[in-house]
C-alpha cells in the first residue's frame, strides 16, 4: 500500500537542496535521457508507464505530449501548474518545498520530451515560501548545468522560470492559467483549439500538473513496466493524497494507485479523529461528489472511484465525522465556487452564488419547500453549460450532498434546525 | 516614482518574457510590496513601464485577490474559511481574532495596524486551522497560540 517515490527523500533534513537530491539518485535520469535517449524515447516510455495526469482530470501524459504538432516552426512551451487551489489538496506544495529538484529535473525532462526550450512553474501566489524554495533549486540547477543553454553537453537548451500567480482558483485551469501568464485576467477561453496547437503566445504548449512531472524522473530511472506495476491497468504509479478534516492524522500519504479508501483512512491515517463515526469522505477535492461511509470499500484508481459516482480528482480527501451538518457543508463548499467563479459565463456567475444563497437559507433554518428542487434545477442548468468546468465544479458537489444526504436537508426546512452539531468549531 | 534599484528588477523580470506584459503579476506584487498597496497612481506607474494603458493594470489588478487596490493595515490577517480548516476549528479562529481586535472580514484596526481578510482554501488543509500572516502561514493554530502570535506583531 505506502510506497515511498515521490516522498523518498521528504523528512530527511536539507531534502530540498541539490546535494541531498543528488545524493539519493537526482538528475541520474536527465543525464541518461540527454546522452542515451531521443526526445521520442522519453515520451514513448512516459506513455508505456500508464502515467495519468494528477492535476484532476487524469488525462494521459504521453499522449498529452504527443499532441504538440510537429515542425511548425513555432516555440514550445510548458507549463507546470502549481496553483495547487482545490480545496483539500496540498500535495504539490509539499514536493515544491521539500524536494523542489525532483520538480525541476521533470520539468527539464518533459522539456525535452517536447522540444521545449523554456518553461513556466506557475505556482499559487500564497505560496510565497515555495515560490522562494523552487527559485533556489533553479539557480542551483543553472549552475550545476542542469538547466540553460546547452544542458550537460547535449547541445539542447532548457529554461525554467518560476511565475507567480496572485489569488485565484480559476488560474488552475490550464487555459486561464496561460491567460494569467500573459498578464491578463484568469478567463478561461473557449476550447477547441486546445493549448496543445494554440497555448501560451499562441503556441503548441503542454500544461502539467507538479505531481506528474516529478513521475517523469522515476519512470526514466526505473523503467516504464516498474512505474506501470505499481497500480491497476491504465492507472500506473503511486499517488500522493492530501488528507484533511476529522481524521487522527491528517497529511500527505503516497500509496499505489487503487490502494483502499479504507485502507488509506484506517490504517495510514488512523481512522476518524476522536474515535467518532464516519459521516461522508471527499476523495478527489471539494468538486467531486461526496461519498458516505457505505462506499469507502473503493480502490483509489480513476475508473473505480468514478464507478461510486465520484472522481479521484486531485486527490483531496475530506472526512467529515458523525456531528458534520451537511448542509452547512455543501454551503461551504458552494460559496468558494460563487467566489471563484470568473464570470464570463452566466450559468456559472449567476447560477453559484444562487445556490449559495439558497444553501445557507436552509442552513439558518429559513429554508422553503421546493428549495431543494431549486438547487438541483440550478445544478442541470449550469452543468456543462460553461466554458470551462469551474461551473460543473460547482453543481457536481451540491447535487451529491442533496441525493446523498436528503433527510438532513428535508429536516433543515421542515424542522427549521440542525439534525447534527460539532461538526464545526 | 519608481526607484533604481526596482528598475533594475522589472528589468530582470522583462528578460524571463518573450512579451513584456506577461511581467505584469510579477511587477504588481512587487510594488505592492513595497508601498502596501496599488494606488492608482501605482497603477498608472506600472502602465507606463509595461506600455499599456491604465485600464489593463485596473482589470488584473481588480481579477486577483491577492491585489490590493486599497491600503491595508501593517499584518494583513487571512483566515481561511474553507472546508477543511472549518472542520478542525477555523470558525473558532476567526471569532477569536474579531473578538480581540474589534474587527471583522475587509477591516483595519483603527491605528492600522492588522486588517483581517477571511480567504478562501490556502493549501494547507492538513495543518489546518490556517491564518496567512503577511507573507507566513501560520498552521495548527488554537487560541492560545493564536494570542501568542498576534502578541508577537506589533
Ligand atoms: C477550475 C479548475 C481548477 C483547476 N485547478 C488545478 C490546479 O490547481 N492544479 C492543477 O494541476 N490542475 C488544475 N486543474 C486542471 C488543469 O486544467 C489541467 O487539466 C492540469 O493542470 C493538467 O495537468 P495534468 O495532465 O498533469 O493533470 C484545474 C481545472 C479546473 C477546471
Ligand atoms: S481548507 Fe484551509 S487551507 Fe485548505
């Protein structure tokens, strides 16, 4: 269940500089990619690995790369996203500062892959301790000769630069993100084309998720059937789960892809905090449905944490205990949407503060009959009526806690209180 | 007026680029930096080095939470309000602060001194609850550590 990849060198003391990097392995596989391999082989073997895309959605990463068209004439981008925003995840942030390297020699490595020649970590503007961490592994990279112009002797040029966002969840997306890169609002724009043929300056670019590129180096390291092995078919690899609420030990566990749910809370995380019952679990950060403690017996791959009608998305788990109102949940949840909500699209601006605002009426006690009606009518007009999934983001969540949990909403509007308390403190 | 020794760091941020306006986030957070707030005759200054009219300055600087188109007082306090850190005891934090400094979500203490912000999920859910002190995280806080730290800023 733990396997130690990504997290190997994390807790040991100075992991974030290049000696420890070095010391355990680090940039081996650049060095061996660039002398032995052509950029083909690189992206060959990323596809062999059944790596998937951390960032959410889970998209093939070699496949991803080989969408750059080629011979076009024009620059190649890359974009590492590190704008780590759904709540409940917090996995990336851990990788940038403790062992920013591992991020770098991915990056560099993808670059490679692409025909990439400079690339951007675009990391959340709160995280102002990692964006100072990764800018001192790159100076170091820089001058170890890791990274800028001709990369170790191999005549391939490779930049990185951090960027630093500013606040807004919005910016994870990768079309908003590219926007933000370009000194403009966080809007998302409107696909087809895809920033794979039209991306940052109107070029081929590739945007990755921090996780997935910090793979890149082990799968060169040690194979693409070892990474492969590691979890269920077409889920390859360890994931890292950020888990948070009423759980004894909250943190960041990397296990195998399709490890138990229950396996992850019970015996890595020790289980509900205070020995209380379970109530609901987020598996995937607050934009996936909500599951009950029923359905916990789920492995953690992509396709069998969708057959329980949620997604793995980032990773993000949320416990929730027995006292936890649901409602006051979903309102939670609802009002970071409404706040988040960029605004081009009408559904999504006009339709999550709605919904917001109906959530915490019930909440108060003030809810009407018909309320939860509303909601889920609110929820089918702005799902995949949007540019971007922000909206979908949105409605997924509300629509689960009302089908999962609907007597705690019915006894909000009927009873005019709570069924639960102390939940919240 | 822009000084020297900031030229000379727009400069450097001007060469990550192939197109100047994309230091447009970089060159807002540091002048904000270094006078608190963006002004509109910050915004105007940062128009002129990327050659843009005002507005393009207004509209970023108006998307993006962390940009402060009105003066804030010496420790911006931002309670995170998300899920998770609710769950473990965020809610409390935050009644703590507003009972303690008189003050509640966009407002500063009459000698300027703190500004509380309520935020929205900081990355940090594990060591939740969270308050982002200027540029720190803050993790794990109660109230008793949360009295230690806001007796430490002054
Ligand atoms: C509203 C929204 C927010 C997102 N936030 C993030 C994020 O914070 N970090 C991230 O890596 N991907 C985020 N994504 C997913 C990205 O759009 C993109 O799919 C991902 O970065 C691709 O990288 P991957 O293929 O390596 O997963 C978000 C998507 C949406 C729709
Ligand atoms: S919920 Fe507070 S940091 Fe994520």
């Amino acid at each position: 269940m733990e396997e130690r990849v990504l997290t190997r060198n994390i807790g040991r003391p100075g992991s974030e500089t290049l000696k420890a990097y070095r010391d355990s392995g680090g940039y081996t596989a650049l060095s061996r990619a660039l002398k032995e391999m052509s950029p083909e082989d690189v992206a060959e073997r990323v596809t062999r690995s059944g790596l998937r895309g951390r960032g959410g959605a889970g998209f093939p990463t070699g496949k991803k790369w080989s969408f750059i068209p080629k011979g076009t004439g024009k620059q190649i981008y890359l974009c590492v996203n590190a704008d780590e925003s759904e709540p409940g995840t917090f996995k990336d942030r851990l990788l940038i500062e403790k062992d920013p390297h591992m991020v770098v020699e991915g990056t560099a490595l993808a670059a490679y892959a692409i025909g990439c020649r400079r690339a951007y970590i675009y990391i959340r503007g709160e995280f102002v301790h990692g964006a100072r961490v990764l800018e001192g592994a790159l100076r170091e990279a820089r001058a170890a000769g890791f990274l800028g112009r001709d990369v170790l002797g191999s005549g391939v040029d490779i930049e990185i630069h951090v960027h630093r966002g500013a606040g807004a969840y919005i910016c994870g997306e990768e079309t908003a993100l590219i926007e933000s890169l370009e000194g403009k609002r966080g809007h998302p724009r409107l696909k087809p084309p895809f920033p794979a043929v039209v991306g940052l300056y109107g070029c081929p670019t590739v945007v990755n998720n921090v996780e997935t590129l910090a793979c890149v180096p082990h799968i060169i390291e040690r194979g693409p059937e070892w990474f492969a092995s590691l979890g269920p078919p077409n889920n390859g690899g360890t994931k890292l789960f950020s888990v948070s609420g009423h759980v004894s030990r909250p943190g960041v566990y990397e296990v195998r892809m399709g490890t138990p749910l229950r396996a992850l809370l019970d015996e890595q995380c020790g289980g509900v905090a205070g020995g209380r019952r379970l109530k609901a679990v987020i598996p995937g950060g607050s934009s996936v449905p909500v599951l009950t403690a029923d359905d916990i017996d789920v492995a953690l791959d992509f396709e069998s944490v969708a057959a329980k009608g949620s997604m793995l998305g980032s990773g993000g788990v949320i416990v929730m205990d027995e006292r936890t109102c649901m409602v006051k949940a979903g309102a939670v949840v609802a009002r970071f949407y409404a706040h988040e909500s960029c605004g081009q699209c009408t559904p999504c601006r006009e339709g999550t503060p709605w919904m917001e605002r109906v959530l915490w009426r019930i909440e108060r006690g003030e809810g009407q009959s018909g309320d939860l009606e509303l909601l889920l009518s609110m929820c089918v007009n702005i799902f995949g009526r949007c540019l971007c999934p922000l909206g979908d983001a949105a409605a997924m969540p509300v629509r689960s806690y009302i089908q999962r949990f609907r007597d705690e909403f019915e006894y909000h509007i009927r009873e005019r209180r709570c069924l639960a308390a102390g939940g919240f403190s | 007026m822009i000084s020297d020794a900031t030229r000379a760091r727009i400069n450097e941020l001007f060469e990550r680029y192939p197109d100047r306006r994309s230091a447009m986030i970089p060159l807002l957070l540091l002048l904000q930096e270094e006078r608190g707030w963006l002004s509109p005759e910050t915004m105007r200054e940062a128009g002129e080095v990327l050659d843009l009219p005002p507005v393009r300055i207004y509209e970023v600087a108006t998307f993006y939470t962390m940009l402060r188109t009105r003066p804030c007082g010496k420790y911006l306090l931002q309670v995170c309000r998300n899920l998770s850190c609710s769950l473990v005891g965020g809610e409390g934090v935050l009644r703590h602060i507003e009972k303690r400094l008189g003050i509640h979500d966009g407002q500063t203490t009459p000698d300027g001194c703190f500004t509380l912000m309520t935020v929205e999920c900081l990355g940090s859910c594990g060591t939740g609850p969270v308050v982002q002190v200027n540029g720190d995280y803050h993790e794990n806080l109660d109230v008793a550590k949360l009295d230690k730290l806001l007796d430490s800023l002054t």
